[in-house]
C-alpha cells in the first residue's frame, strides 16, 4: 500500500498533469482538437486496461506476481522516460504558432537548439 502510495505521488506530481500540457502544445493547430481528443481517449482506454488486468496479475490463481508487478510498471515507466527523452521536443517559451514552425524545421532531439525566426 505504502508503495502504492508513493507511486500515485510521484505520477501526480510528474508525469500525469505534464503529459496534459505537452499534448495541448504538441499538435499542429490545424488538428490540435482532433489530437487532444483522441490522446485523452487513448488514456481512458490504457487507465481502463491497467486497472482490468493489474488484479490478474496480482493474483494467486493467475499472474501470481504480487509486489513484482510494480517492476512491470516501473519498467514501463522507465521507457516512458526514454522516449519522451529522445521523442517529446522542447518546447518552453514558445507560443503555438512557434512550436508549429519549430515542428516543422527541426526533429523533437534537436529541438532545444532551434531559435525562433
């Protein structure tokens, strides 16, 4: 319970509400609505499974893995980090219209470089 505890923590504080701003940015105006509406039914969807097959996982008569399952989640976590690492681009201090230009001139892993014109 208690790791259960940290875990609700540290997502809330970190990873849950900067994924909700960097999709509002990350998508191009033109198809910003339709991104943000299919990123926040894509995270229903993946809450949903996670939360169906974490008691399968955890229980005797199925998965068996017990607190083992929270090295399923920090695994996962940690590509998470990877990707966004090398996949999100930077984009701090920029308006939309910027990240749009940016998007288009450079790759997300140069993007910290790109200088607003």
């Amino acid at each position: 319970i208690v790791f259960t505890c940290f875990y609700i923590f540290f997502f809330a504080s970190t990873w849950g509400p900067a994924a909700w701003v960097v999709i509002g940015e990350i998508f191009p105006l033109p198809i910003r609505a339709k991104g943000v509406a299919l990123s926040t039914a894509s995270n229903w969807f993946w809450n949903f499974i996670i939360g169906f097959i974490t008691p399968y996982m955890v229980d005797e008569s199925y998965g068996n893995l017990k607190a083992k399952v929270f090295f399923v989640w920090g695994a996962t976590c940690s590509a998470c980090v990877v990707s966004a690492y090398f996949l999100v681009p930077e984009t701090k201090g920029l308006s939309l219209e910027q990240v749009d230009r940016m998007l288009e001139e450079t790759t997300p892993r140069t993007s910290s470089k790109w200088v607003p014109h």
